[in-house]
C-alpha cells in the first residue's frame, strides 16, 4: 500500500485525514465502512475481513476535489483505491467555513432572514421559514393565513427550482449536457417569478418573522398557473432525453445503492432516504403549516440507487406543481404580516409622512424586538430532507443559539457507503446523486 504523498500531507486534515489500511484503527474502519450499522456494540472485527477483496500492498489514496463543479462546491473526497475500485473514501468539508450560525448569534431577530437564506441557498425559502417560524413559535405570534398560504407557495416554487437545477447539473456530471441548458432554461421561469415578486433571483430575505416582506405582485395567479404549463410539458422531455435513455441508466442504475437501515442510521432524509423505499415526508408525516389540507404523494423508489434519487426529484417536481395549483386556489385575501408595532415595521410609504412612522421604523431596526427565553426546534421539508432549526433566546433581541440541522451535511455521511466497491468513473455521478449544497454543509 502505498503512504499519502508529501503533497497530501501538506493539506492534512489531522483527525479527518483518510489514512492507509494498514496505519488505520479497526474501530475507525468500521465507522468509515459502515460496519457499525450492522454489529452489535463491542463485536471487534479484523480490518482486513471486509467484503471488498483488496491485494496487500496495491491501493492508493487519492484527493478527489474540493473543486467546482464536479465535487458541487468545496467537498473533498480522499478516496482509497484499487485500481480504478473504490474501497474506502471519506468526505472531508470545512473548506466553506462561513460560519453563518455564529454570525446568526450577532444579528437581531429582525436581521436574522437575510444570514439564513444564505445557508441552502437553493433552498433560501426553506430556511428563511424554519428561523421565522421558530422565532413566531417564542413570540407565540399568530401569523396570518395569507402569509402562511404564500410562504407555503414560495417553498414549493422553490423546491421545483432546486429540482430543475439537480437536473440540469446531474445530466452534465454524467454527461448529458443538453440537461444543463434545459434544466437552466425551466428553472430561469420560476427565478425570473421570485424576482418579480421580492426584488431578487435568490437570497430573497422575503419570508420574515410576522409574515413576509411584501405581498404578492398584480397577476400572480395568471403568471404562476403560465409558468406550471409551461414547465409540465417539459418534464416529460426529460424522460425521453434521460429516463429511458440506455447511456444514462448504466452510469445510473445500480450505481451508489444504500439499503434503507443504513439510511435510516445514517440519519439521512428526503429523496436520499425516500430512494430507498420509505415514504418519509414531513409534509405528510408531520404536517407543518397547512399541508394537511392539500392533496399529493409521497414519491419513493425501490432500489436505493443514483437512478431512483434522480427519478424522485424528476417527479417531486409534477407532485409540486399539483401542489402549487392547489394553493394558487386557496391563498386567502388579508394580511400578508402580522399587525404588531413590535415586531413589523411601518409601511415604507408612511416613513415619509409620518414622524411617528419615522421612529418607529428607526427603533426597530437599530434596537430590534426581544423575544421571550426559551427554547425550539422547527423543521420543514427541503428539497434535501429534514431542515430544522433550533433556537435558543435568553429574552434579547438577538438568539442566543442558533443551529441548523442541514439536510446535505447530514446525507454526506451516506457517500462512504454508496461510493464502496464502485468505480471512480462513478464517483460524481454518485455525488449528484445526494445533491449536497455546501453553503448548508460549512454553515
């Protein structure tokens, strides 16, 4: 076997490095290996029994990224070889480092939207309704139903974005680069929407504590219900570019199988865990919001493969749009934000009018709103998984702690699993697969 170069040890990441089999704790094996999601606590095991046959002295370990795109984002894989066979890998992250939580610490409540929407950022919606929810959950804020109905639009509409982005960037890791020009071309309906609407393409800050920034622009209903025929009929090109396409399969098929009690115990969520044949959704399964009150299925595969999570995302995105009907329908008229001088400032146009709108408006965003001390955890259904975010107040006007739970930093730890035994060649296409956003992961 051969010793990490002087290169690989020039970038070594102490305690994450990947290092030979032979310099390698059996205990670390098995964690890197998956084994301990199938022994009982205590069970030692010979590092050399594993079910990948490997000869003495002729594997190598090897960087794989962290590069853009084909790691998407600042991963980095250290992969142990034989040959062209992957016998053990390791994700490596870190590289990102925004550090978003702590600075999350140091922004008032009111400030809060615009950090978070910059973690998932293909899933800004997602995250700005997790922090606004648990900061109404300790104000014990009543939010109106039209704010309510439109932040449930805005994260579907974003959910379908995300899709159609996964789309376009799996066609081209595997090498169907038409996908990422329709991909990009579908997706550009739904961003040109948001824009419309909140002033931005992404990193909206537009779901906020009490509501959202603004309401909905004149012919939302038309544009939205324009934009779902359009994208509908566009999807079933995808399945005649890709879906019965025999290049696509063999690279697809078969290619990263996880079992549904790894997944399980890996703590992996959404289409990662849902290719393996659990309809676990908490749309569904614990209903937020009002999606109890909405027709739509729960999308699983069979095999647990690149092809299954790649057919889950393809046909979220029908099940989204007869979401996004649905809501279109029963969006209500009121308030797009909750009536409380204490936590909502004044309508822009009443600043200029009046001096009591004027200091209204300076207190807040200079002082900001406290919130009671406490304690919550709220979660939603990205398009990764489970996004949860867990906030601590000790009744200032700024969190005391928060943290969240990203669906991509958690699904990352199912690669070593998925990329054992198969080739390098599939290494990104595996990568795709699990779509991680690295702005969540080094949050």
């Amino acid at each position: 076997m051969t010793a990490p170069t002087s290169g690989m040890a020039g970038t070594s990441e102490g305690a994450q490095e990947l290092h030979a089999r032979n310099e390698t704790d059996p205990l670390e094996l098995l964690r890197e290996e998956g084994a301990v999601l199938r022994l009982p606590e205590g069970t030692v095991v010979d590092p050399g029994d594993m079910s990948v046959e490997i000869a003495e002295n002729e594997t190598m370990i090897i960087n794989m990224g962290p590069q853009h795109p084909s790691t998407h984002g600042v991963l980095r894989l250290m992969l142990e070889l034989d040959g062209e066979t992957v016998v053990r890998s390791k994700p490596v992250v870190g590289y990102l480092h925004t550090g978003m939580e702590k600075t999350q610490e140091e922004l008032m409540y009111i400030q809060g939207s615009t950090n978070v929407t910059r973690m998932d950022y293909l899933a800004n919606f997602h995250n700005e309704t997790v922090f606004s929810v648990a900061v109404e959950t300790l104000l014990e804020v009543d939010v109106p139903e039209r704010a309510t109905w439109i932040r449930m639009l805005f994260m579907e509409l974003n959910r379908v974005s995300s899709h159609l982005l996964f789309m376009a960037t799996n066609g081209m890791d595997i090498g169907a680069i038409s996908m990422m020009l329709y991909g990009w071309r579908e997706r550009e309906l739904v961003l040109a929407f948001f824009e419309r609407t909140t002033g931005l393409r992404m990193n909206c800050n537009y779901i906020r504590p009490g509501g959202v920034a603004v309401d909905l622009p004149e012919g939302w209903r038309e544009q939205i219900l324009a934009m779902c025929e359009a994208i509908l009929p566009r999807l079933d090109e995808y399945d005649t570019l890709l879906t019965g396409q025999p290049i696509f399969q063999e690279r697809t098929q078969g290619v990263g199988v996880i079992t549904a009690e790894a997944a399980i115990a890996l703590g992996a969520t959404g289409p990662v865990l849902r290719s393996t044949g659990v309809a676990w959704d908490l749309r569904r399964d614990m209903p937020y919001m009002y999606y109890d009150q909405l027709d739509f299925d729960v999308v699983v595969g069979r095999y647990g493969d690149a092809f299954d999570r790649y057919a889950i995302r393809l046909n979220e995105i029908r099940e989204s749009i007869r979401l996004i009907r649905q809501i279109v329908d029963l969006v209500p008229a009121g308030d797009y934000r909750v009536q409380d001088k204490k936590v909502t400032p004044p309508p822009r146009g009443r600043i200029d009018e009046s001096m009591e709108a004027l200091i209204h408006h300076f207190k807040l965003f200079t002082e900001g709103f406290k919130v009671p001390a406490g304690e919550t955890y709220v979660a939603v259904e990205s398009p990764r998984g489970e996004l949860g975010g867990y906030l601590v107040s000790d009744g200032s006007a700024k969190p005391y702690r928060f943290h969240m739970r990203d669906p991509s930093f958690v699904n990352l730890q199912t690669l070593p699993v998925m990329l054992r035994g198969g080739f390098v060649a599939d290494a990104v296409a595996i990568i795709s697969s699990v779509d991680p956003v690295m702005g969540g992961v080094d949050r």
